[in-house]
C-alpha cells in the first residue's frame, strides 16, 4: 500500500475539554485505553501473517472499559503504533515478540510505481 502513518501524541491537561471529531470513514469509536497493555502479554493473541514474501506478526488487544463493560478489539497498525509508543514511553521492549516485517521499498515512489 505504500502509506505513511505518522502517530502525534500529546498530553492532555484537561480531558473534559477534549472534543475530538474523527473520521467516519476510518474511526468506529473514540475511548480510553491505558498505555502500559500495549506491552505485556496479557489479553494479546497473534496471527502470522506474510506480506510481499515477508512474514510478520499481526497483534489484537482485547479491551473492556471499566464503566461502561464495553469490548474493543485493537488490532494491526493501531495495534503496532501503540506498541512502539508504549515502548518508548516505559522504557522497555514489550513481553513478547514484535516481529515487523522488513519491507523493500522503491527508492523512488510515485503513481506509476509498481510492486
């Protein structure tokens, strides 16, 4: 697919305030999950998964929210960029496997490329 992704993370002070407007197209529902479980193993199954002739690992979080008792699935590139931001936030590798795959892009893209 050739996208790009560039997570922005930002500290909320007020989160009443907060009024996001997401993309129907591309988000289902806004909630709150907490950070640390996008690095342990707990609530974690994997699929292996290859793509391009690299095999890599898909990742899916189960999530309840405590009020509410809602379910989530959080899954693939959600999945991954919360890996590596939580990673980065506490310092550490997450307790299992990451498994990204090594993509071999073109040196130069543009609409005629072809993979």
């Amino acid at each position: 697919h050739l996208l790009r992704v560039v997570p922005v993370i930002g500290i909320l002070t007020d989160k009443k305030a907060f009024k996001p407007t997401p993309n129907a197209a591309e988000v289902d529902e806004v909630f709150d999950a907490p950070l640390e479980m996008f690095i342990k193993d707990k609530n974690r199954t994997e699929e292996e998964r290859e793509w391009m002739g690299e095999k890599y690992l898909l990742h899916f979080f189960e999530y309840e929210t405590e009020k509410e008792k809602r379910k989530y699935i959080i899954w693939g590139l959600t999945a991954g960029v919360l890996i590596r931001a939580a990673s980065l936030v506490y310092q550490q590798p997450p307790a299992f496997l990451e498994q990204n795959p090594k993509f071999k892009f073109p040196k130069i893209v543009d609409r005629n490329t072809v993979m």
